[in-house]
C-alpha cells in the first residue's frame, strides 16, 4: 500500500521509474490526466490541476526543468519522467505499463495544454487502444487568450497549429486557404515570424490580424492591426523573442471585392501601362486581397 495520500478523482499507488515494467492492476488501470498548465504566469494554474499533479503517481512533462519550477511554487513533491516529441513512442509504453498497474499519471507540457502543438497525442492514442481511461484538465491556452481580447470577431476560425517550417510548404498551404471564409490562427516561432507574416500578405492580402508574444509574462506584446502594420512592427526589432500566436482575418470581405471594383483597377492598370505582375501587386495591395487570387483574375484580362 502506497503512503501517498489517495486521489479524491481515484486510487492509485505509488510508481517506479525505469527498472522493468510494473505489474497488471487486478483492480484496473488507472487514469491518464491530461494538464493544461500556464503559458507563462504560474499564478493562471487552475485549483483541480494542483490537486491533481499533487495526488497521481507520476507526472509526464515535456520538459522536466520547466515543469519542476511549477512543482516547487506549489509544493508538489510527485516523481516526474521526461515525456518528449523524439521519445514519445518509446516513454508513453512505459507510462502505460505503469497506468495498467492501477497508477494515476499526469501529462503536462512546458506550458498550455499538451496534444496541441505539443507532445500527448501519442501516448493518448496508446492509451484509447488499451481501453485507459484518459481525463482533460482544462486552462490557460495561449490560443483563447489572444481571441478574448481581439475586440473584433475572428470567429469561426480554422486552428493551424505551428505553420510549415518549410517555405515551399507554408505558401503552398497559405495559397490553398486564401478563400475560405475563416480567420486563420497559428503559432509561429519567433526566428519564422517575420518570413511567415510576410508570406500571409503576399498570399492573403493586407487582412486584418492580431498577433501577440510573451502572453501573461511581463514582456507582454498584444497588436491588432493589419499584416503589413505587423511587419512593420516585427521590423522594428533587432531580433523576435517568444513564441507568438497570430490570427488573420477570414476571406469574407475577398468575394464583394472581386467583382467590378478589381476587375475596374486591374483594366485601370493595364491602360496605363503596368505589366502583368506590378498590376497584380498593386490591386492586391490597393484592395487587401491576396496576390494568387487577383493573379487569376488579371491572367484572364490580359489574355482578353
């Protein structure tokens, strides 16, 4: 019998890390609890989350010396295991070996919600196929945060999670939702945010977006405004610093725009004398519509 104190969520006993895999539970497994923690402030950790990486056997963390700084400010003395995107496979059969000896565990990332973005999916899935029950302990999420003070609707929105790191494959992907009617919300890491925003305009248009960094930290940056406005702020920096979350404006204004006001200024460029391309990029600009979608537009006009 363990001396840690029981989980008023559910039993468990005490685990063992490393060494051979424990023995099957004859009570059953137990209980994967998926932890949102903060994106940056310690304090936006919820009350059941504490209680929670205070009462499982053991805590899955991304990074074991982020999430131990969370562990001191609040006196949670639980073993910890590194949980992270190069080993998942190979840890999460160990933590599913010690759930099906009947020991809660927690999975938490260096911040927000593990299994977006981040490491989880996998030991989720491995833990649906063995029938473990898996539990979600909602929070802070980076996400939510920028939407909530966006002070304009970016809804409905399609998540996109990190874009490509690849330039070929972020335009092409970029190029492929340039006409839906969503915003567009991303994370971007910060040696990427200037190449990527810029890639949005060229492919978007000049939409309106909001973008923010550091959320909760004391370096907090939060712009809403248009793409081209926040790579003018991104330029005004040496270099970027955090993570940043962006959320672009849908196509809904694109479909009223294409009628007879491009069509006006695409027959305006070409009367006087600009060529295909400088047209396209001047009515792209002119109109905050993306530069593929007016391309097609003047292709047509000038073959006319």
């Amino acid at each position: 019998m363990s001396s840690r104190k029981k989980t008023s969520e559910r039993p468990q006993s005490q685990a063992r890390i490393g060494g051979e895999a424990p023995a099957a539970s004859l009570a059953g497994p137990g209980t994967l609890y998926v932890v949102a923690t903060p994106i940056g402030n310690l304090e936006d950790i919820t009350l059941r989350a504490v209680r929670v990486l205070k009462e499982v056997a053991l805590i899955a963390a991304e990074d074991t010396r982020c999430t131990r700084k969370l562990l001191t400010r609040y006196g949670i003395g639980t073993p910890v295991v590194s949980y992270y995107r190069e080993k998942e496979a190979e840890r999460g059969r160990e933590i599913v070996g010690h759930l099906l000896a009947g020991r809660d565990v927690a999975l938490v990332s260096d911040a927000g919600t593990p299994g977006v973005s981040d490491p989880g999916a996998v030991l989720v899935e491995l833990c649906r196929a063995q029938e473990i029950p898996v539990v979600p302990i909602p929070g802070p999420s980076s996400l939510t945060a920028l939407l909530s003070v966006a002070g304009r609707p970016f809804t409905p929105f399609l998540f996109l999670g990190f874009l490509p790191s690849r330039a070929g494959e972020r335009r092409k992907l970029l190029a492929s939702l340039a006409g839906i009617p969503q915003a567009l919300v991303f994370f971007e890491s910060p040696r990427r945010a200037r190449s990527s925003l810029a890639d949005c305009l060229e492919l978007l248009g000049d939409r309106e977006a909001l973008a923010a960094r550091e959320l909760t930290k004391v370096h907090e940056e939060i712009r809403g405004e248009s793409l081209s406005g926040l790579l003018a702020w991104l330029a005004d920096r040496e270099t970027v610093k955090g993570e940043l979350v962006v959320a672009v404006a849908g196509a809904r204004e694109e479909r009223g725009a294409r009628g007879g006001d491009l069509r006006g200024l695409l027959i305006s460029c070409r009367e006087s004398g600009l060529t295909l391309r400088d047209a396209v990029k001047r009515a792209a600009g002119e109109l905050g519509l993306s530069r593929s979608a007016v391309y097609q537009e003047a292709l047509a006009l000038w073959k006319e």
